[in-house]
C-alpha cells in the first residue's frame, strides 16, 4: 500500500493509474477505522481496480465545542487494516497541506443542510463538502464510496456532485452494526460499558418506528414519541427524532410513499447517529 501525504503526490499516482487505464475508487474517512469503513473499502475493489482510503480528521466540519482534539486517531492499527484489505493507496494529508495559510475557499449547499444534523451543527456540511471536493480533486476517482450510516452527508455529496457536475459516481454502502444492533461509529470507543448499553436504544427506537409502520401507524408524532420514549427510558439524551422523505430530507407529518427515520442522541457526551428506511 503506498502511503502519500501531498496533493501533488496522490495527483501523480491518480495520473499514472489513469495513464494506464485503471478506474479509481475513494473512500474518505477521518480513520480510527472499523468494520463499516472497512466494508467500504470492500466495496469499492468491487466497482474499480485501484482503491484509494483517506484519513484526515477534518477540523473545518468540527464546531467549537466538538470533539476534534480529543477525536480518536490510530493510524497504525488503521494502515494494517487497510493492508488486510488491500487497499491500494492510503492518502493522509495534514491539515496544513489541505488549508495552507489564506485558504478561503467553501463549498456550500443551500437547503439540505437545513435539516437534522445540519441544524444542530453549524457549519459542519460547509466543512464537508469543501473537503470531500478537494479530496476528490487529490485523487482523481471516477467513483466513491460513502455510508449511509451518515445519511445525510450521503446525500449533500451526491448532491453536490449533481450540481457542480463532478464526473465522479457515488456508491453507498449499508450501515455495518454490531451484533446487538449498534451502528458501528468510531466515536463508540468513546462510550463506557453502561454508554455502551444505552447507546442501543438508538437503534432498538429506529426498530420500533419500523415496526409501528408497518403495522400501519402513519402519524409522524406517534413514532417520534416512541422513539423518544426509548432513548430516554435507556438513560440517553435525544438531540433529535426525526421522520423525513428520504431525498428531500424534510420532516414528514404523514408517512407516505417514502420515509425515513433518522436520529441523533447524546449517550453520556458522545454524540451518536443513526438512521433507518421506513418505506420506499
Ligand atoms: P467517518 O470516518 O466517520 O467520517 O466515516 C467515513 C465513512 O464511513 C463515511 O462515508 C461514513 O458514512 C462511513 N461509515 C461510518 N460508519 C459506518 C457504518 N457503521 N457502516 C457503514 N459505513 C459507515
């Protein structure tokens, strides 16, 4: 696996294997990797023949009050797992190769970041977008892959690729979960053993708004309350329940055709999302 450090390098390499005749496939993360950015990096070998990982926390997506000093990085155990699954490239940048001194540039969606997330973090999707641009000028992909465990980062991606015309294909691949349920995050390492157990009832709530829909209930209010009800009966503070239409992303009073559950909680001070389909 060659490990790169400079735009100017990746841009090489990309150029050589596109010289060559190879089709390139990106994987963005911030590291401290595990099973669902690793079924990425799967995913991507099946749709191209040179996979590129990305690891750099980004600190433009991070609010004043996040938790970008403390977030976890182990690049170490990151690069043998990447080796293992034969990950072609990994591009690691500094934040001082990606924002050298009078940086200026954004990159900003106007209506899906006003929902969920995108509310309660201000300033986060500007920093995503921005980075995932210039992430994808580094490495040059004709494809990407990103989870939908981060649904609506998914969908400001594929938007943005829509909008500014970016030759590259999205891919998404499905949210990994531990055994019990759990959407796998990197930030789950920060949670003790009783976090640990209350974090379930995110999902236990995704699980039962499934359930309450297809046994009918189509009232937004209802499934919002049981979902609420779970997390706070397991001790875990919600940041938000929503019920949305999966490409609008806007809160739905109705279930109709399409729906979507999505959620963010506070388990102790880790903040946790996840998200689920309710109907297609
Ligand atoms: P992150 O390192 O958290 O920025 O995530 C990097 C990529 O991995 C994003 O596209 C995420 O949506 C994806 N990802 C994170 N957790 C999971 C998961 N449990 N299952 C599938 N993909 C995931």
């Amino acid at each position: 696996m060659e490990k790169i450090e400079t735009i100017g390098a990746m841009q090489q390499l990309a150029r050589k294997w596109l010289l060559e005749g190879h089709t390139i496939a990106v994987v963005p993360t911030m590291g401290a990797l595990h099973q669902g950015h690793l079924s990425l990096i799967d995913l991507a070998r099946q749709h191209a023949d040179k996979v590129v990982a990305t690891i750099f926390v980004n600190p433009t997506q991070f609010g004043p009050n996040e938790d970008f000093d403390g977030y976890p990085r182990n690049s170490e155990a990151d690069e043998l797992q990447l080796q293992a699954h034969l990950t072609d490239a990994l591009f690691m940048p500094t934040s001082k190769e990606m924002y050298p001194d009078g940086f200026e540039t954004r990159v900003e969606l106007t209506r899906l970041p006003l929902h969920l997330c995108g509310m309660r973090r201000e300033g986060h999707f500007v920093g995503v977008t921005t980075v995932v641009l210039k992430l994808f000028n580094a490495v040059q992909p004709q494809l990407a892959v990103f989870g939908e465990k981060d649904y609506q980062q998914l969908m400001i991606v594929r938007k943005m690729v829509r909008d500014l015309n970016l030759p590259v294909e999205i891919i998404a691949g499905p949210t990994v979960r531990a055994e019990d349920g759990l959407a796998m995050s990197s930030r789950n390492r920060y949670l003790d053993i009783h976090e640990r157990k209350a974090a379930i009832s995110i999902y236990q709530a995704l699980v039962r708004a499934r359930q309450l829909v297809n046994s009918g209930t189509v009232d937004t209010i209802i499934l919002r309350q049981a979902m609420t009800e779970i997390i706070e009966q397991a001790g875990a503070n919600v940041d938000y329940v929503a019920v949305i239409h999966p490409e609008s992303l806007e809160e739905l009073n109705v279930v109709g055709a399409k729906a979507h559950a999505a959620i963010a909680a506070f388990v102790g001070r880790t903040r946790l999302i996840d998200n689920i389909r309710l109907k297609d």
